[in-house]
C-alpha cells in the first residue's frame, strides 16, 4: 500500500460532505456521463477532463494540467481530485456501475485508482522542460 493511500486513511485528505455542497455544472455533466461507464473508466474519464494533463516535467515528478494552467505534484493532484469542490471526483463517479454505496469505501477506490492514473501519466506522457517556477507539491 502506497504512503499516499496510508496518509489519506490517517485522515489526510478531507473533504466537504456531500449534503451540503452545490456540484457544478461540470460535475453533474460528468456524473450523468460516468453512469454508463465502469467505475475505474468513469474514474479516468473525470480526471482527464478536470485536468487534461499534457506533460511531465522534465525533473521532478509533476504533470501539466492545462485545463487547471499549472504544473502538479501528486499530492497536490490528490488533494485536489479528492477535496475540491469544483472537482471532487469521488462524488462525480458515485452514480457509476460498480461503485460501492458506502462513502468511505468509495473513496479508497477513487483514491486507489488516482494513485494507478498518477503512475500511468508519468510514465506515458512526453517530457516537456518546465519554466522558470516550482511545481506545486
């Protein structure tokens, strides 16, 4: 199990609860197209269009977001996935075949999974030589 996966576990990333929180035009667009697909694609599927990553920093590991215009580390992409409102990828996906009914189970899967897409980019994605400012952690 992964240091991001046991931080979150120890209560790490939090979140806003659901009840009281207004999703975004892009997220209920997100959510109504997730029902159709299976709970690690409607993952993906979310992540690439809250962040649409297009490279990864030449040194250090962080990835360019162009829909957010900045360079993210991953605990700074997992906070955000995770706790965001504007985002909250465990709340767009919860309608999704396969997703589990209990909130917390939900989102270790999300968790899990954005910890396998993290992997998947850094090794995928071309490098591109970052400007002159640090990555965000």
């Amino acid at each position: 199990m992964s240091l991001k996966i046991r931080a979150t576990r120890a209560g790490m990333i939090q979140s806003t609860p659901w009840a009281t929180r207004v999703p975004s035009v892009r997220q209920r667009l997100l959510r109504r197209r997730s029902r159709r697909l299976p709970l690690k694609s409607a993952i993906r599927f979310a992540v690439d269009v809250c962040f649409r990553f297009d490279y990864r920093a030449v040194r250090g590991p962080s990835l360019w977001s162009k829909t957010e215009r900045v360079w993210l580390g991953s605990n700074t992409f997992l906070h955000w996935a995770m706790c965001l409102e504007d985002i909250d990828i465990p709340w767009t996906v919860a309608t999704a075949p396969g997703a589990p009914k209990d909130v917390e189970q939900l989102r270790e899967e999300v968790l899990t999974e954005l910890v396998a897409y993290w992997d998947d980019r850094m090794t995928a994605l071309p490098k591109r030589e970052q400007p002159n400012w640090l990555p965000l952690p």
